[in-house]
C-alpha cells in the first residue's frame, strides 16, 4: 500500500516575533534532523523530477533528499556542493517558492517539499560537523582568470573554474567579499558568519581574493586584461534609485543601500562600539515593496523604531518581496500603507525631515510588467510625520567599469549587454553575469548565469 501523504510542509522553528524585534540574530532557526528527515520523506521521488527543471543551477533535487531520508548527511551536502558553491546561503534566500518548489509534483494538491530548508539543513550539518569536503581539483592548466566582484555570480565564477585549474584571481571593492550577501542582506535573515565561511570554502579551492580593489580606479580592466587570459565582470547592481520628489536631500533621508551597509558591514547597529553611526529613528517611512523594502523596514525595528511603515504604491497582491518575508515583517508590526505614493518630503526648517506628502492610489489597467497600474486618486493629499525614509524602490549598476572600458556595450539602464547563452560581453575576452547584466535580481539567477559565463570562458580557454 502506497504510504500516505502529508499535506503540510514541517513548519520551520523561528523566534518570537517579540523576541526577535529585538535582537539582530537569525529570524529562522533551521530543522533538526529529525524534522529534515520527516520532511524529505514527504519526496515522491518522481520519475522526472520536475524540481530539478526549476533550479537555475541545476541542482540534482531528489539524489540529496534521498540520502537525506537514509541519514546519509555528508552525501547529501555533497551532491549539492557539485552544482552549488553557496548551499547554505541559498538554503536561506533563495525564492524557492518561485522556482524548484514552484514546480514540485507534490504542490499540485498539496505544499511542496520544503526544498530550501533541506537544502540549509544539510550545510549547516556540515559545518557544524567541522569536515567540510572540498572536491577533487583539476592539476593547474596555466590560465589566469580575473574576476570583478565577489558577489554570488562572481563566488560561481570562481569556483567553477579553480575546480577547473585555473588560476583564479578575484578583486573586491570593499574590505569584505560576499557581496549583497554581506552588505545588504541583513544578519537576521543570513549572519554574516555564514557568508564568510563560504567565502573561506571558495578561498579553499585556492581562488586569490584581492580585497578593497576597485577595478575602474585601482586598475582598469585594459589593465587587467594585459595580465589575464579572461576577466569576468560580477560587479552588481549598487546604484540606489531615487524617487526623484522634493525634499530628498533632507537629513533623515537614505538609499537602502547605504541604511543596510552602515548597519550589516559597517557595524552601525553596534555603534558607539564601532564607529559608524546610523540614526536611532522614532518613526521611520520605507518606500518599496520588495525584499530590499522588507529587509531595510525590518533593520529599523530592531534599531529601536516606534513605528515603522512600508509606503507602497501598489497592493498587497502585487508586493515582489518573497511572502515568507512580508510576514515576518506583518508579524513583527511592520505597518504596511497600500496603494500610497509619497510626492513631497518635508523639513523643518533646519534640514531634517519630519513630514512626508503622500497620495491615495487605486489600481487600474495592466501595464508592460503585466500587474494593475497604480492611478492617483486626485485631491487624496495627506501628510504622514517621519524622522527617517529609506528608499528602496531598485537599483542599477554604477557607471565605473562601462566608464573605463572603452568597446563595452551598455543597455539603457546602465548594465552591461551580454550574451544570455555565454555571458559574453562586446568586449573580446570580457564576460559578464549577475546583476550587473540584469539589474537587480536574484542570487540564485546572478549563479545561474554566472555558471554559464564560466562554461562559456572554459570552452574558450581550453581549446
Ligand atoms: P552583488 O551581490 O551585488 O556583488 C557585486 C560585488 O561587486 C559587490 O561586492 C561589489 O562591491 C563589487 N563591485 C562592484 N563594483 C566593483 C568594482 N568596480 N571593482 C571591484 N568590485 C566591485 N536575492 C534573493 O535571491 N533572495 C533574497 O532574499 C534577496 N534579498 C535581497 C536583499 C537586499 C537588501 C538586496 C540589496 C538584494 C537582495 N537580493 C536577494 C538580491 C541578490 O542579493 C542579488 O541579486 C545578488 O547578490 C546579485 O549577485 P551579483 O554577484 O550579481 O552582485
């Protein structure tokens, strides 16, 4: 008799919202085996496994749940490990929801097997194991790969292609590799220490790391290419928007960019003890609605705000944040004001910020995004008071390298055109993935393409 099915995925222990609001460690508290096995168990282990098809990375989905399910841990995280160099970053991040579990057999009736959760259960396993595997390295083939930015697309690169024998180089502008995963995502929803240790595994497979390096200023990439076989651009998207309204340059006001590094790379949550301040705000406005939104809006509670608004101009159905992460927000008293544009920002006097003009929206016809166009309603003027806005409505990639790279094509909003197949740039010998060709997207898409720009510089350099 077949065995029967549980409909329910195993909930994920958490901290209380209480609790958490005031503190910076992680949200999510992971499975124990016990519940990671439960869970895999849940696989009907299909003939062809659709999750598979919807891993941008190819992940071999079923083989790690099934040494999942025989306690087989070491094997599991080395199944993941041959597709995936950041298993437990993307365990934690990853929109799952959208992608393998999208597509898993199991949620036409019923909830997906929690992938994800697996997925971080069998890395955190292995580090607290202490026996992190490094995998068989190919013997040193003599070429100098050159990679800009130590992002996730950049980590991938690099990985691939140290397994491949090539001598890997990889510059970083900051002082710390990691990408958004270190300055922009918060420590509450992937800690640092999680980052860092992935980077020590990349370092491992012997890629150098060449840190507070900015390629445009330390050296150009003409440079670079007189010392390397290949350059790879990994180099993000770190431009804020704005919303371009009055007021914008009253103290009080932020790019989510820089409210997140002050506090996740520079320590601000920790000032005085380290020395970067970040304002303690009463009443702080978040404009956006995606990750970026919840992520800065959540940090803001836990600095100690009163009251903390996400001012969106759409509605709850059209939020591009991950749902798992809009709850956490709801649970955690993140106010959320639907269908509201701010138009003004307002001082007093002295060059602070303490009002903000917003209007009411309704929804009307689909736009080119394919969700309902937000229409203001006209004469539905309010003012909401606030001490801090953080913007946090998209970002581009910064003009540096297409500046000082003669012959690199660009796209309208500033990224770099690539060949989507190859990664391929306008450049002979310059390729490019990530964020920095899509603008800002994932971290599983920025690895996804980045693996294939790391194929592509392989077949070239091998021939
Ligand atoms: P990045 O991660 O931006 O890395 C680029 C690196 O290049 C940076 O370290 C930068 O300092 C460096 N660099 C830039 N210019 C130069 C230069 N000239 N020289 C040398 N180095 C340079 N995605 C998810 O999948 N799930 C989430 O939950 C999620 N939450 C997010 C929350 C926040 C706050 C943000 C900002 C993004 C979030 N994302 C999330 C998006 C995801 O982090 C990005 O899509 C992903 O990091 C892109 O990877 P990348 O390697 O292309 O670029």
């Amino acid at each position: 008799m077949a065995k029967p099915i549980d409909p329910k995925k195993r909930p994920m222990p958490k901290q209380e919202p209480f609790e958490r609001v005031r503190n910076f460690d992680e949200v999510a508290l992971g499975y124990t085996s016990e519940l990671a096995r439960e869970e895999a168990s849940r696989c009907l282990a299909c003939k062809k496994p659709k999750c598979v098809e919807g891993c941008p990375v190819g992940i071999d989905i079923p083989a790690f749940v099934d040494c999942l399910i025989r306690g087989d841990f070491a094997a599991g995280i080395k199944k993941i490990k041959e597709k995936n160099a950041l298993p437990a970053v993307c365990g934690r991040v990853c929109p799952q929801e959208e992608q393998c579990e999208k597509v898993c057999v199991l949620s036409k009736k019923h909830e997906s097997v929690a992938i994800g959760r697996l997925e971080r259960f069998l890395a955190d396993w292995e580090a607290a194991s202490g026996a992190i595997e490094t995998p068989d390295i190919a013997s040193p083939n003599g070429r100098r790969v050159a990679i800009v930015g130590s992002g996730p697309a950049g980590i991938t690169v690099a990985s691939d292609l140290a397994l491949l024998g090539y001598d890997v180089t990889m510059f970083e502008a900051l002082h710390e590799a990691g990408g958004v995963l270190t300055y922009g995502i918060p420590e509450f929803r992937l800690p640092k220490a999680i980052v860092r240790r992935e980077v020590e595994y990349v370092k491992s497979l012997g890629v150098k790391l060449h840190l507070d390096f900015i390629v445009g200023k330390t050296r150009t990439v003409d440079a670079l290419q007189k010392e390397f076989d290949a350059i790879f651009i990994g180099a993000g998207a770190g431009l804020p928007w704005f919303m371009e309204i009055p007021g914008e340059n009253l103290n009080g006001v932020y790019s989510a960019n820089e409210y997140l590094t002050r506090c996740n790379l520079m320590k601000g949550f920790l000032f005085p003890a380290y020395n970067t301040p970040l304002k303690r705000a009463s009443r702080v406005a978040v404009f956006g609605g995606g990750n970026v939104a919840m992520d800065a809006a959540r940090t803001a509670l836990r600095l100690g705000a009163d009251e903390v608004h996400i001012v969106y101009r759409r509605s709850r159905s059209e939020l591009p944040a991950r749902l798992e992460e809009v709850e956490n927000a709801e649970e955690e008293g993140v106010i959320f004001d639907y269908l509201t544009l701010p138009t003004r920002l307002i001082g007093n006097g002295q060059g602070w910020l303490t009002e903000i003009e917003c209007l009411r929206m309704e929804l009307g016809e689909p736009d080119e995004s394919g969700r309902r166009r937000p229409v203001a309603v006209k004469g539905s003027e309010f003012l909401m008071p606030a001490d801090a806005v953080v913007c946090a409505i998209g970002n581009s990639p910064n003009p540096l390298i297409p500046m000082t790279t003669p012959g690199l094509a660009i796209g309208k909003k500033g990224n770099i055109v690539a060949d989507e197949a190859s990664g391929l740039t306008s450049r002979a010998g310059v390729w490019a993935a990530g964020d920095v060709v899509t603008g800002a997207a994932t971290v599983i898409s920025a690895m996804g393409a980045a693996r294939k720009a790391a194929n592509s510089i392989h077949e070239l350099l091998s021939k």
